[in-house]
C-alpha cells in the first residue's frame, strides 16, 4: 500500500498557526510515502510569507517525509507588476521548489506535479502544449503503478460554493483532457477551490479518461468557503483508492468522511456501487 498526504492552498500570511501544528502532527502519525501540496503556498508570494512556508517544508523534510509541490496562482506576485510579469515564479523557486513540474517515484505510484499558474491570469489556470507533451513523454517512461497528476487548478468545473455556482475549468482543456487520457493517467489532485470532492472525471466530461478526479480544501488558510479546513489522505492499494478527509475539529485534525474508490475499466465507482452491480445485473436479466 502507498499512502498520500495531500494538502492544499496553505495560504502562509493568511494561514493559523495551530492548523500548521496540527497538520505536522497529524503527517507525523499517518507516516505518509509522499506529502502533495497542490499550490498556494503563500497568500501574497511575498518574501516573508515563502520563507514561513520554507521553514514548514523544511520541519517535513528533517521528519524524513518527501514532499512534491506545484505553484498556485497566490504564489505569484499580484500587486508588484514587474516582478509580476518579468519574474513571477523566482520567490517561489527559490524558497520551495525550483522545479516548478516536479516528478517522483514509489514502488505504488507515479506522481508528476505540472504548474498551471499564469502572470496574466489573476486567478485562472492555464496548461501549455509543451506541457502536454511532458506529461505524454513522462508517463511513458513510467511502470506499471498508478500515474497520479498534480495540478494548482481543477481541469474541470467544480463547485466553489454550497449554491453549486462552477468555477471556471483550466485553460486549454480540451488539450489537457486529452494528454491525461493519452497518458492513462489514474488519479488527478488539485485545488484552488478550497472545498473537498471525489468525482470520477467521466461524469464531469465525456471527453475525460478514466480518472479519479480528487479536490484538497484549504488546509491551514483562514480563508474558508462554506466548509472549515481539511486535508486528504489517500490509500492507493492495486485498483482500490481509500480516500479518508482530515478534518480540523477546533483542536485538531481528526479522520472524516472515507470513500472507496475501485477502478473497473474506464471507469471509477465507489466500493459499494462496485458491490451492488452484479445484484443489479442479475434482477435485470
């Protein structure tokens, strides 16, 4: 079994200082094979708040945990308009990562990160040609495991509230929807949103491969929608994802809603859908 932490939108300098000590904590007792963090990192991309995320990640990596990352739209600069557009990822890859499409490998998954934020964009997302072809050319050389791509923004719209208002998919989808069923990607992690969801990607787009479609909320932001602060753990064991959301209960993360996800084909149903459709088939016949 390879086990996933997969935090979201940290917003350092809009962020609660016991919700950053609660996710270590929490890290520290699930021993996860690899920490996500699916962008916004900071709120502002200023310096002083990606040096607060730096030292988070350094706390993670001194507790042995391999941590991949991709950029958000908050880690570029909004308000310093040269380094918005001549430099607007240098904070960024000199505090976090300097690979802003990082990859890494376990004996249970292929994980590629792919930066999806734009200078031009304020909030939206955008996926490039050359990028598709990385992830093409990435996953080729893959094994046979699960190939999980992570992403700031979702590749399709999602809701953004309890109104059921969608937000916007990412640029170029259809290039994307494309690359991810080309590359036989399984399981796409994103968020943006900072609201929780599992959806399987062929009930969002006909276009869309078989993939597990899994949305972080904000993990430690202050900055909620409709839904306080939660993380993911996902269990990847052969076809079968566990999907279990740690959730802050006032004191402390504490394990949430759990779903099952089982691969059948081209698609992803949930354990119990899974159970009840050879009984359905049968009343049918």
């Amino acid at each position: 079994m390879t086990r996933i932490t997969h935090l979201s939108d940290l917003h350092f300098g809009a962020h609660d200082p016991r919700l950053v000590a609660a996710v270590e904590e929490r890290i520290a007792e699930a021993k996860p094979d690899l920490i996500v963090i699916s962008g916004d990192f900071t709120q502002r991309a200023r310096t002083e708040q990606f040096e607060e995320a730096c030292r988070f990640l350094t706390r993670l990596k001194d507790a042995g945990h391999e941590v991949l990352g991709v950029p958000g739209n908050h880690d570029v600069p909004l308000y310093d308009v040269l380094r918005r557009f001549l430099s607007p990822l240098t904070r960024y890859k000199r505090f976090i990562d300097e690979t802003l499409c990082p990859f890494h490998a376990t004996d249970g998954a292929a994980v590629l990160g792919i930066n999806t934020a734009r200078s031009l964009t304020f909030k939206d997302g955008r996926i490039n040609e050359e990028q598709v072809a990385f992830i093409r050319e990435t996953f080729a050389r893959t094994p046979d495991v699960p190939r999980i791509l992570v992403t700031h923004h979702p590749l399709f719209a999602l809701p953004v509230d309890d109104e059921g208002v969608l937000g916007k998919p990412i640029g170029r989808q259809e290039l994307a929807l494309d690359a991810i069923a080309d590359a036989g990607v399984d399981i796409l992690l994103a968020g943006h949103n900072h609201r929780a969801s599992t959806h399987s990607a062929r009930d969002l787009a006909t276009r869309a491969g078989p993939a597990l479609v899994i949305q972080a909320g904000t993990a430690t932001s202050t900055r909620l929608r409709d839904e306080e602060q939660s993380f993911n753990q996902i269990d990847l064991a052969g076809e079968d994802v566990l999907l279990t959301i740690q959730r802050w209960g006032g004191s402390g993360f504490v394990a949430g809603d759990a779903q099952a996800w089982r691969r059948e084909g081209d698609h992803w149903r949930t354990i119990t859908e899974a159970a009840a459709e050879p009984d359905s088939q049968v009343e049918n016949a």
